[in-house]
C-alpha cells in the first residue's frame, strides 16, 4: 500500500515538477570518458527522479604540473593527469549529452572551473551552472557566471564561515537567483563530521538566497534529514555500478537510493502542501455528527 503511493508520488512528480526539493544527480567524471556510460548514468538518474544530470567541465590543459603527474597507477589509469586528460568532456561530447539529457526529459548541469569556459558554456543554452567549493572564493569567476546564467549554485566545502558571508553577499549582489551548499569536502564524509552546527549556521545566515546540501557522506541518510530541515536542493554524486572504477563511484548513490531520496522529497512535500493551521472542512462535518453523540457533556 505504502510502495504503490510511493510510486504514485514519483510518477507524479515526474508528470508535473511538483516538488519544490531540487536533486542533482553528480554524475561528474563517473563515466570516465566512456560516453556511452554517461548516457546510461543519464537515463538512470531521470528514471529514478533527479531533475538534473550534472558533469564537470574542466580542461585537463590548464591543469599544472603537480602531484597528479607522479607515475603512480589511478585506477585503471596511468595516473591522475591520465584520468583527467581522458575523462574531461570535449566541447562536442558537451552538446552530445545534453542532446541525451533533453531525450531523457532531464536538465543538463555542468561545473565551470575555469575563467576561460565561461563563454563556452555560456553558449550550450543552460540557465543554471554549479561552482565548485574551490571556487567559493573565485569572485572574478563567480561575477563573470552571473553576467550569463540566471541561476548559480555554490558549494561550501573547505570555505571558512567567514568567506561563506561574503559569498552570500556576493551571490546577492549579483541580483541572480542562487543557492548555498553546506559541503564537507572529505570522500566520503563520515557521518561524525558531516558537520551539522555549520549546517545551520549556513542556512540560518543566508540573506535571500536559497539553501542546500552537496553531500558525499554514504546513502541516503543525511539528505533525508536535510530536506527535513530545510533544505531545498540536494547534490550527491550518482553512479550505475559502484564497482566501476574511479575516485568516486565507490561512494556514490546508485538508482535505488537516489529514488529513496525523491521518494522521501515528495512525500515531505505533499505534507508540507497540506499544512494548516485550521481545522479540516473534513474534520468539522464529522464534528457535527459525533460531538455530543453519547450526551451533552459542555
């Protein structure tokens, strides 16, 4: 009974949008190139009630020589600055996947990590863009974002609370809607530091914007508790298979929890929708009828 009203809210949701609660599926570098792959992380994400597919558009050539480059195995890779070079998505595979996301009846999101992408994504004909906690300081960046998308989404890992306030004012500065992320940037995040007192500091200290959470602590858990409370836009890293390799597939959702989470989405919802501080028209009819039923007892 549960189960079948479940799946009446979800098929629901996927008709009407009805859900205020956003979910970003981060398929990220999941595909590892494969965009094959990537596509079938798309189709799962949309069956299964995401409303966005989010990727990251780096360019592995603006990345400097680093750690990355000691010829140490990354996976199945040679090293990290190999998993970068084949994992990053060409300007043509861009416009390839959000052709399968307008397929799938999903948004296409993506995270800009540098300066030099913005007017390429600019043009792919999205409204919204992710920036990434690296990025919670880059305000050159972020200004040259809100001159192109109506709506930015930051996440707040590794951003002290202090940076976190002159980031809000940026953002509403810029007179763009946009969203705050509490993020713990450790993966995955234990649950004894998913750092709940920060949590609420972010969400109380918001000016207009609205708030979320980009959670890499394992299932389904801390989203659930998150919307419970506030939040309205949810970020998990989202994979088919945690056994394919890779730096976070071992830690991401797959189809059935990210289910469990727009499941639990729009049944908050539809309380939420139905939330009064009256008595029901339902509840007075039946007062009629029993209220004094066994004798006059005012």
């Amino acid at each position: 009974m549960i189960k079948c009203y479940l799946k009446k809210i979800l098929n629901l949701h996927r008709k009407t949008k009805m859900n205020k609660v956003k979910i970003i599926a981060e398929i990220g570098a999941n595909h590892n190139g494969d965009m094959n792959l990537a596509k079938e992380m798309i189709h799962a994400a949309a069956e299964n009630g995401a409303d966005f597919a989010k990727f990251q558009s780096w360019q592995a050539s603006k990345i400097p020589p680093g750690p990355w480059d000691t010829p140490e195995p990354f996976f199945n890779f040679k090293n990290k600055r190999d998993f970068y070079d084949k994992a990053q998505l060409t300007n043509e595979q861009h416009y390839e996947l959000i052709e399968e996301c307008k397929k799938r009846d999903i948004n296409f999101l993506t995270t800009c990590f540098d300066r030099e992408r913005v007017e390429f994504l600019s043009g792919l004909g999205m409204n919204t863009i992710k920036i990434a906690s690296c990025d919670s300081t880059s305000n050159k960046m972020i200004r040259e974002l809100a001159d192109s998308f109506e709506t930015l989404i930051c996440s707040t890992g590794m951003t002290e609370m202090s940076e976190i306030t002159d980031l809000d004012k940026l953002l509403a500065s810029t007179k763009r809607d946009y969203v705050v992320m509490h993020c713990v940037s450790m993966y995955p995040t234990p649950v004894e530091k998913i750092g709940l007192k920060r949590f609420f500091q972010i969400r109380d200290a918001l000016s207009r914007g609205q708030f979320g959470i980009s959670d890499h602590s394992l299932g389904s858990f801390f989203p659930k508790f998150a919307i419970s409370h506030g939040a309205t836009w949810v970020e998990k890293h989202f994979t088919t298979d945690r056994n394919i390799p890779g730096p976070d597939n071992h830690m991401s959702i797959n189809p059935e929890e990210l289910r469990e989470i727009r499941e639990f989405a729009s049944m908050h919802s539809a309380l939420g929708s139905n939330a009064t501080e009256d008595v029901y028209d339902e509840e007075r009819e039946l007062r009629k009828v029993i209220q004094h039923r066994f004798g006059d007892n005012s």
